[in-house]
C-alpha cells in the first residue's frame, strides 16, 4: 500500500499461480497453528487472484509471500499489548495488519487504505478466513483527523510506505499518548531515525529500532513511543506532507 493513492499499472501481474503448500508456509513460519495455516493459505490463493486485476503485490511466489509478506508482518507481534487497538496506516494488501491479526486474534484491528479497490479486497479477505477487522477507505491525513480515530489507538502499523519522517506525521496523529507507531523497515533504519529527529521532537515522540534477523534479509521495526498529545496541525493536508517533510 502507498499513504500516497497510486496510480493503476496499465498491466497487472501475469506471474503463473504456484499454489502455496502448509510446508512451504511452515518452512517460514515453523509455529504457526493448523487454524493460522489454513487462514494463510487461503489468504495466499486470494491475495494471487485478485493480484490479476489490481495492483497488490509484486512478490508473488509462494516461498517469498510466506517470508516476505507473512512472516515479516508477524514480526512485531511481541511488541503490542494484550487487547490492544490497533490500525495498519497504508494497509495495502493487508501487510503487517492482517497477518497480525491472526496470530494475535486479541487485538482489534482498523485497516486503513487510499484505494478502494484493495479496500474491497481485504473486506473480501477478512470475510473469507474469518478475520474480524474493519476497513476505511480514505487517505491517512484525512483518516487522523477524524473525531472517532484520532488518538484513539494504542499502536499504528505502517509497512513499506514512506520514508520515516513523512511516515511519523502520517501514523503518529492516530495513536494515544503511550502508545507507538510501528513502522517496519529493512536494514537503513538507523539512517532513517538520524534523519528524521527533527519529525519526532515536532511530534512528540521517541524512536527505537529493534533488529529482527531473518534468513531472508535483515529486517528492522521502528517503535516511535508518543510522549505527548500531537498537535493540532499535523498531519497536514495531503501532498504537504510529502512535499515539505519535516
């Protein structure tokens, strides 16, 4: 998913379906359950047929959709509390949002996109592997100022969306004070927080990086804590955000 609505490739995937294998899911996800497995799947064989005629993913074999969209999304899994409420900014296809939801059925997930279309993807999903979530179909600058979702969550999920000081202006408007924005990155993460200190003093936040090392790649998921309210003007206005980061 981008913050930002993109626009619709002129041709979509025509990778040849593979199916995907519990193995091939366990081989990734060694402890994941027969119910957590069969939802994977599933959420693999529709994730491959609506990738035909709407942008999604470009990652589509098995072995890599189990690693790199699977198994990375659970990787915060330890870092949100018990019952927590929590909304994926940029949701996309579902990643980190969906996966978290069905090793952690505990919290209660809002997810969040610009494009309409993979909005009614992931409601298709979510009714067809038994995952309780509810879908916004709207930008994230217009989503945070909304009475009934600002400050109202206690961790905000952002997945290869933007760079981290627009990512930080985008998520944090929505999580509590006490709460974190989640913001999964690869192996730059500490570059990203040296150049975003001046987004996270103006929005009233500390950022740490936890380090995940996987077989696949390293991997990083950046806690931006909120220590106070965040102003009012922020997030600013779509395209403001990204054009002047702070």
């Amino acid at each position: 998913m981008r913050m930002i609505p993109d626009k619709e490739p002129k041709t979509y995937d025509e990778t040849p379906r593979v199916p995907m294998t519990e193995e091939t899911l366990r081989a990734a996800m060694p402890d994941v359950t027969q119910d957590q497995a069969d939802k994977f799947v599933k959420y693999y064989n529709l994730l491959l047929k609506w990738n035909a005629k709407v942008n999604l993913t470009r990652i589509t074999l098995p072995e890599e959709v189990a690693q790199k969209h699977f198994a990375d999304s659970v990787l915060g899994a330890s870092l949100i509390p018990e019952g927590a409420r929590v909304v994926d900014v940029g949701t996309g296809a579902g990643f980190p949002g969906v996966p978290l939801k069905i090793v952690r059925p505990d919290i209660e997930l809002v997810l969040v996109d610009s494009l309409g279309k993979r909005i009614n993807f992931l409601r298709e999903l979510c009714g067809a592997i038994g995952v309780d979530a509810e879908t916004i179909h709207a930008r994230a600058e217009d989503a945070a100022r909304d009475p009934k979702l600002r400050e109202g969550f206690d961790i905000a999920l952002s997945r290869a969306v933007a760079p981290m000081n627009i990512l930080t202006e985008l998520t944090l408007p929505f999580v509590k004070v006490g709460g974190a924005s989640l913001m999964y990155k690869g192996s730059g993460a500490a570059e990203e927080i040296a150049a975003s200190e001046n987004a996270f003093r103006e929005l009233n936040c500390a950022a740490e990086p936890i380090a995940f090392d996987v077989p696949w790649g390293a991997r990083s998921i950046v806690a931006a804590r909120k220590l106070a309210p965040t102003k009012k003007k922020y997030p600013r206005k779509a395209g403001f955000v990204e054009k002047a980061p702070l």
